[in-house]
C-alpha cells in the first residue's frame, strides 16, 4: 500500500544529520560566554584598564593582603604589602587627617 499526495513523506531537502543542532549550541555557548566576560569587566569597573590611561588601583586598602595595582601605558605592574618596616631617612612631606566618616585626607606641606 503506498500513500501519495500532501501526507506523503518527502525526505529530500531535510537535513537528516543529528549533530546539526549542536552547531547552534556551541554558537549560543560562545554568545553567552562573551557576554558573562563583558559583564565582568563592566561589574569589577575595568574598564579603565583597557584604555591607554595611567590607572592605579588598590585593593583591599587597610588590609595585610593590600595590593596596589598601577598601570602606565600597556605595562600593568603590581606591587604586595610585606610585614617588614621602611628604614632610612627621610623627610616630611604632608599630614593625613582621618575624617569622622573614616575617610583619610592627605594634605601637601
């Protein structure tokens, strides 16, 4: 018994690969991994760092573990807080204030 007319199966023109749809996938994948990266940069506010600006940046100011990030052009250097104490000489250059809010000012001499 053979069927023909507008219920038949044509088959011809119908991608019949089952891993055609993972090419979509992967396409969709990369979208979102794109925007999940921009999204970080946008959130953590770097986007200074990919500019041509001198940029300094510190990390967890107060802290042990504070870092100081400077960036001068395309070379990023990136400077640790130690235990030890500056010795030598030297001179007065200014005087901080530590206002109510707990924010600090320093002022030239």
């Amino acid at each position: 018994m053979r069927r023909t007319g507008k219920r038949s199966l044509d088959l011809e023109g119908v991608d019949t690969d089952p891993l055609s749809g993972m090419a979509n996938l992967f396409d969709v994948a990369m979208v979102f991994a794109v925007a999940l990266m921009v999204a970080m940069v946008i959130n953590f506010r770097m986007t200074d760092m990919l500019t041509e600006d001198e940029v300094t940046i510190v990390k967890n100011p107060g802290r042990e573990d504070m870092e100081i990030v400077v960036k001068k052009g395309r070379e990023i250097t990136q400077y640790k807080g130690s235990e030890s104490k500056g010795q030598g000489k030297g001179k007065r250059i200014g005087v901080a204030y530590e206002l109510e809010d707990g924010q600090i000012i320093y002022v030239p001499e």
